[in-house]
C-alpha cells in the first residue's frame, strides 16, 4: 500500500472519531482510532520498504 492510501486512511480513522465523539458514539470512536491506527503502521512499512530499497538490497 503506499504512503497516500496509509494517509487517507488515517485522515477518515481521524474523521470517524471525531464523528464518534459529536454524537457520543463510543464505538464509532474506537472504530476511527483504529483506522488511524492501521494507517500509521501502513506508513510506517511503506516508510521502511522505501528505505531497504534505497539502501540498494
């Protein structure tokens, strides 16, 4: 996955809670967290990938 789906989707998980808390929706809240989540650790691989290729290995 590359870095601008991981942001996008850690910008809907922050959407999401945000959304979670208007309403006083704790699941939805939780369910946004994780998103962000999920996006960050797809960045983070995405991040690393680049940096063994740019490494030359």
């Amino acid at each position: 996955m590359g870095k601008a789906k991981a942001k996008a989707k850690q910008a809907k998980g922050k959407m999401k809670e945000t959304a979670g808390k208007a309403v006083g929706d704790r699941e939805m809240q939780v369910e946004g967290r994780g998103e962000q989540m999920a996006g960050k650790a797809q960045e983070a691989a995405h991040d690393a990938g680049e940096r063994i290729r740019k490494s030359g290995r």
